[in-house]
C-alpha cells in the first residue's frame, strides 16, 4: 500500500565535536527528535567539508579529522516541526538550519496491518 503526505525536512548541519550538556550533540538531537514524538531522524557524517568559517575538515587514512561535518535529517508534519524549532534553536549555539518542503511517499506491505 502506497501512502502519500507533504512535509518539513530540517536538516541540522552541525560538526562532530559538537556536544550538548556533556552528549554528542548529534546524538542528543536525535533523541530529542524522537522524544517530541517526530517521524523520523537520521545523522549522517560526513568525509569532508568547510562551514562558515572556511576551515577545511577531511578524513584522511594518515589524519583523521577532529572534527567532521555531521548533519542530522528530521522530517515530519510541518505542525510538528514549527513545534520543535524553538527548541533546536536553543540546542544548537552553531550550525547551519535548512528547511524545505517535501512529499513523504511510503510504501506499506497489505500483510503488515
């Protein structure tokens, strides 16, 4: 069964050595995400990158970097995600926030209702 809805996705572009009250701040937001009850959360990090401040971050096999980019993914309901962004904005002292709208397409087995 195919199931069809619009929806937020937020992603939190943050680095790796970012923490949040002593916790991997990627960490603390995926929980945090799946405490308010949202959909779905998913961090990913990344090989390489530069932010704002154009420093360059790369994982190397000889060096690896300190400090990776990570980003973490949430989507839901907009309802949902305006409900959560007050909140992540006092979480995150530096990041990088996008939003955008999308079509959540999910597709269910008939056998698992």
């Amino acid at each position: 069964m195919k199931k069809e809805s619009d929806a937020i996705l937020l992603r939190v572009f943050i680095g790796e050595s970012d923490k949040y009250e002593g916790k991997s701040l990627s960490q603390y937001l995926v929980e945090f995400f799946k405490q308010e009850g949202l959909a779905g959360a998913t961090i990913f990090r990344g090989i390489g990158g530069f932010g704002k401040k154009s420093k360059l971050h790369a994982a190397s096999i000889l060096r690896s970097s300190e400090d990776l980019p990570i980003v973490v993914e949430v989507v839901d309901r907009k309802e949902n995600i305006e409900r959560v962004k007050p909140q992540i904005g006092e979480i995150v002292e530096e990041g990088l926030i996008t939003e955008e709208e999308v079509k959540i397409v999910v597709y269910e087995s008939k056998l698992s209702s």
